[in-house]
C-alpha cells in the first residue's frame, strides 16, 4: 500500500469502489481519540468512516455500526 509517513492532520484514503472498477477516495481528518493501536483515529466529514492510521501508513478501519463492511483499503496519502 502506498503510503506518506507521519501523523498528519488530514489524510485521503482510497479505498476499492464497491462496483468493483475504479476507486473511492475519502478525505478524513485527525480526531482527539486513539485506536486500538493507540495511533490517531481520523474520521470523514459525516464521521461514519473511521480509521487508525499509523505514522508509518498503516490503516485499521473501524466500524461505528453494526453490519458495516468497509471496502478494502488501497493506499492512504497526507493532505498538506
């Protein structure tokens, strides 16, 4: 997975579209919580989409209800 290190403030996350083709990216922004890891937790705009993501890239989604099943995670990228 291609990665930019650091805990930045913002990152897009691309995820594999649900149709199969293409992708879907989700800018999500750093939280104050942590996750299970203890890394960041950065959430999108309408905080259904959570996720762990570790200073060397590594993304752990997290689910707020039940029954979700995120896509599979591509590649996270830091927004300047």
């Amino acid at each position: 997975m291609g990665t930019v290190h650091g805990d930045a403030e913002a990152y897009e996350v691309v995820f594999a579209a649900a149709d199969g083709v293409g992708e879907d990216v989700v800018r999500m922004t750093r939280t104050s919580a942590a996750g299970p890891g203890g890394h960041p937790v950065y959430e999108d705009a309408t905080g259904i989409v959570r996720a762990e993501i570790s200073s060397g890239g590594e993304v752990r989604v997290l689910a707020t209800s039940g029954g979700q099943q995120p896509a599979r995670v591509l590649r996270a990228r830091a927004v300047p």
